[in-house]
C-alpha cells in the first residue's frame, strides 16, 4: 500500500491541486475503485474488509483539495 497506493495518490492530489477545478466523476470513480480493491485484497488474505478500506483512507493526504473535495462530495452518502 505505501509503495503502490500513497504515490498515486499524491500525484492525483497533485494533480487536483493544479487543475483547481470542481472534482471530476473519474476521479471520484478512481478513489472508490482503489477503495473497493483494498476492501476485497484484504478480504482475500482472509483479514476483514474493513481494515483496507481503513488503510486506504488512512495514506490519503488529508490537507489538499482532493481531500477536502472527496470529503465533500461523500458526505451526504456516508452520514
């Protein structure tokens, strides 16, 4: 996870960061896409899901704007 997925997710923070534009459909779909595949990769090695959904969220850079965006665009769903 941090040689895979933190880079990845720094340079699409990044990359948001450059663009300064409303967060797109594809990037949201990439964030919960890796989200997915973290959830069913763990729960394969026999570990609950539940700890790599944890694990994916925990490497996202939590100062940026694709952060506060994500935060934003998900809430409603979550609460």
């Amino acid at each position: 996870m941090l040689a895979v997925v933190r880079p990845f997710y720094l340079r699409l923070a990044a990359r948001e960061d450059v663009l300064r534009r409303e967060l797109t459909r594809n990037t949201l779909a990439w964030v919960l896409a890796g989200l997915l595949i973290s959830a069913a990769t763990t729960d394969w090695i026999g570990i609950h899901p539940l700890f790599g959904a944890f694990l994916f969220g925990a490497l996202l850079p939590h100062e940026g704007r694709l952060a506060t965006a994500l935060r934003t665009r998900v809430e409603d769903m979550v609460v």
